[in-house]
C-alpha cells in the first residue's frame, strides 16, 4: 500500500478501493459464485438467448437493421453496424438514433434496458429462458412495426 498515493506514486480512486472491507466482501462472494457453478449458468443461458436472436431476428441482421454480439454473460445490440465492433471508433458507426427509438419500445413494453447503445447489457444468474423470450420478442416487435415487416 506504500505505493499507493498519498504515500506512493500509484493513483487509486474510487469509493471502496482497497478497503479491506469490501475485498473480504469480494472474496466471499467469488467464493460463492464458484459454489454455485454460476459461470456455467450463465453460460447456458447466453447460449438461449444466442439461439433466440437467431430464430427471431434472423431477418433483422440478414438486412444490416441490427448486429448482435455476446461474449460471456455481457451482449450487446448494436444498431446498422455490419461487424462486430473491436474499439470505440467502429462502435460509434453504429445509428444510435435507432438505438434511442428500440429503448423507449423497450422501456413501454415494460422492459428496462441501458439507455445507449455505447453500453452492454448483463445476464445475470436470475434470468430464465422466458426473460429472454420477453426480450428477443419485444425487439423482434420493434422491427416489425418500425419497418411493417
């Protein structure tokens, strides 16, 4: 820690850096994780939401409309992107104006997603296979009535 400021020349900022609190509390609940087999589910569940973007939006992506993307438990959707992203300046090619309209879709579905299509979104281990279908379904709906198809 002497090399962290004020005494070192390292800058840390952030509300619980460090504290030896919140690493305990980090600790246990990696521990906990691994018990769980968390990373397997979540795994499994990305895996359903993969094979429902391509059943329902398979049209929607064969037309450039949208590109979606999923490593691990974070996806995104990117807007009139033809490739997958690899830094900021490719992401921001992307038409946030139809990402904005997709969020308020989503938001009066009842649906709450980020509200930028510069975020990614998060399965976490509570999301079951018909949260995803809500979801998939209320995009496929979007592109539907957006563009009468």
């Amino acid at each position: 820690m002497s090399s962290v400021s004020p005494l070192g020349d390292v800058y840390q900022a952030g509300t619980l850096s460090g504290c030896p609190l919140a690493m305990a509390c980090g600790l246990e609940t990696l521990k906990i994780i691994e018990e769980m087999d968390a990373y397997s589910h979540l795994e499994k569940i990305g895996k359903v939401l993969d094979k429902l973007v391509r059943r329902k939006l398979s049209h929607q992506i064969e037309k450039g409309r949208v590109l979606y993307t999923r490593i691990g438990s974070m996806f995104c959707f990117f807007m009139e992107l033809e490739n997958d992203p690899k830094n900021f300046s490719e992401v921001t090619r992307m038409n946030e104006n139809l990402f904005s309209e997709l969020y308020v879709f989503l938001l009066q579905s009842g649906l709450y997603f980020g509200p930028s299509g510069y975020e990614t979104a998060f399965l976490n281990i509570h999301h079951r296979e018909e949260d995803l279908v809500l979801l998939v379904d209320a995009i496929s709906m979007f592109f539907k009535e957006k563009y009468s198809v």
